[in-house]
C-alpha cells in the first residue's frame, strides 16, 4: 500500500518518453520538494517511492543521489531523507550581519551571550598584538535568522580604543557603534577559514549535535594600518555555504563588465 506521504507526489513517468525514468522521476521529486515540502521536513523512502511510481528501487536510487548531490534533499543515516534547508551564502566582507540578513529578506535577531571588560588570554593577546591580560572588550552573542539559531559571534576589542562601551546597553549592531561613535571605521580584514566539529557549548547553542560540522573563521580587522578588532565565529554548515569571488591578477574587476542578472 502507498503510504500518504508519497500519494502526495503529483506527476507520473511516462514510459514512451526519451528521458530515461530516473531523469523524469529526479524532476518530479524536484518539483514537489520545492513546492509542497518545508525544509527541514521528512521525504518519502526509497521503498515509498518505489510503491509509488512502479519503478526498480535502484532507479529511484539515482533520482534520489541526483537531487542530494544538488543539495535539494539530504541523507541523515539512521534517520532517512530530508528536504535540505537553503544555504546561505556567506560571502566574507566586512558588513554586520543585520544588514546582511536584512539584504536576504531575512529578519535578524541576536541574543548577547557576554558583553564585558576581560584580561586579554595569551591567545587573544597574540592575536591582537597586546600585552597578556591587558584589558580587552568581549562582545558575544548568538545571531539568528528568523528565529533560527546561525553563528556564535565573539569579538575582541582593546579596551583602551572604546572607552564607556559598557555604560551602554550592548549594541545591535558592533561595527556601527564602533564607526559612529568612535570612529572607527573598518576597512579592511584578514579571516581564517576551516571546518571544525561543534563542541558541546557551541552545539548547544546552534542546536545541533554534538560533532556536528562548522564553519570557524576567525577575523582581523583593521582601522587603517592599526588592528581594532579580532573575532571568532562559529557558522552552522548546514545553514551556509562559502562564496569567494576570484580575480586573475591583472584582469579587469567584474564591476568593469556590463552584466544582465535574470
């Protein structure tokens, strides 16, 4: 008996076609996925499909990894096949992250996890070119996209550089408190970039389990030839995928070409 689930799926394969069936059963998954499937949600087996549309289970197999290999649907093993949530793209620029989220259509939010005066660690210290435990700013926070936990943000700031930061509620958006009231605008950055395994203060956070992948970039910032600040960022792999435009050294920059988006 077909389960409901695959009831569901509107579309049949159409023997007398020159699409092969795992080609016509990969658009017919495609389209449902995206039109009547929320993300994140269950999608039907493998055997249900199988049920459904008549076919051998390792034409479905096919139709199945074409659309996992594009990130439509997802494998978890042990729990079945998800419609895949979209994947921001995380271009590395120096914007806050409201304005960035706000771009996307998305609603930003942050809950402050620490905003407090702190002995730079030897760590933060070498990072920040200072002297071990002189006083640094540390500004933590959990940043969400419509209610949805994305990154853990912590940021490193010399005390000296902002001083009365904390006579004040914590800032919805760091860079522009930085510009605006101390004038410090930043121009440009330095990020290190790897994957890393979420510990479980941090899986906690972004609610995923415990080993789950992350992005980690950790940031430099510069106010000129001075650095300002350093950060760490914890990214949730899931929700984001790296976008880094390259240039041939020599060649025109894109902006130089006159390009139709449709």
């Amino acid at each position: 008996m077909v389960s409901r689930a695959a009831a569901a799926i509107q579309g049949e394969i159409d023997g007398s076609s020159p699409l092969a069936k795992h080609v016509q059963l990969r658009e017919i998954l495609r389209r449902h996925a995206k039109e009547n499937c929320e993300p994140g949600g269950p999608f039907p087996s493998e055997r249900e499909l199988t049920e459904r549309f008549g076919l051998a289970r390792m034409t479905v197999r096919q139709a199945i990894d074409s659309l996992v290999a594009e990130e439509v649907l997802e494998r978890i093993v042990g729990l079945g096949t998800f419609v895949s949530q979209q994947k921001l793209d995380l271009q590395v620029k120096l914007t806050s992250y409201s304005e960035e989220m706000q771009r996307r259509g998305m609603v930003p939010d942050a809950r402050v996890l620490s905003f407090e005066q702190i002995g730079a660690a030897p760590f933060v210290a070498r990072e920040l070119q200072l002297e071990e435990g002189q006083p640094v700013i540390r500004f933590r926070r959990l940043l969400l996209a419509d209610g949805d936990p994305m990154s853990v943000d912590e940021n490193f700031i010399p005390a000296y550089r902002v001083p009365g930061i904390l006579d004040e509620p914590p800032p919805s958006s760091l860079y522009n408190v930085l510009s605006e009231r101390y004038g410090l605008v930043m121009e440009w950055g330095e990020d290190t970039i790897e994957a890393t395994a979420a510990r479980p203060s941090i899986a906690r956070l972004l609610n995923v389990d415990i080993g789950s992948p992350l992005l980690k970039i950790q940031r430099h910032a510069f106010v000129s030839k001075t650095m300002v600040d350093f950060s760490i960022s914890y990214y949730r792999a899931d929700r984001y995928k790296l976008w880094v435009p390259l240039q041939r050294p020599g060649a025109r920059s894109p902006r130089a070409y006159n390009v139709k988006r449709f």
